[in-house]
C-alpha cells in the first residue's frame, strides 16, 4: 500500500511542477524571448519560435524536478512510517 501512496506523490509531484515549469517557460519566452535565442544554439535560425521552446524547455525541466523532489518526499514518509513500526 505504501508503494502505491509513494508512486501517487511522485506522479503528482511530477505532474504539478511540470506544469509550473511549462508556465514559467511560456512566459520567459513571451517576455524575455532573447533570452531562449541566447541559451539555444538555433535560437537565431529565422524559424526559432522562443515560447515553444520555453514550454517544452520548462516542461521537461519541471517534470524532472519534479520526480527528484516526489523521491524525496517519498523517501522521507516511508522512513518515518517505518521509525513508528507501521511499515
């Protein structure tokens, strides 16, 4: 039972800094679209869309984050089940 709790906060985790990341990436791209054409090695090509590459950028940036602080969170919460016996 606990691994399934444990997988649903990773899921989670994963799911909601995505799409914080996808949000903060929109709008980087939006308002700072130098900055994308700056830190990607195709951001001058005529064809460089800066908000696509922020969404996808910060998606996959979130998602991973995301996952890293779900372990974490998990990780913590069976090691305290398991100090009061229930694991």
């Amino acid at each position: 039972m606990i691994y399934l709790k444990s997988l649903g906060i990773v899921v989670a985790s994963s799911l909601l800094f995505s799409g914080i990341g996808g949000m903060i990436g929109y709008l980087l791209g939006r308002l700072l679209p130098d900055y994308y054409r700056s830190v990607s090695f195709s951001g001058m090509q005529p064809g460089f869309n800066p908000v696509a590459y922020g969404v996808g950028q910060g998606v996959t940036q979130g998602l991973a984050g995301g996952a890293v602080i779900g372990l974490i969170v998990s990780a913590i919460a069976y090691c305290a089940l398991r100090r009061e016996g229930q694991v």
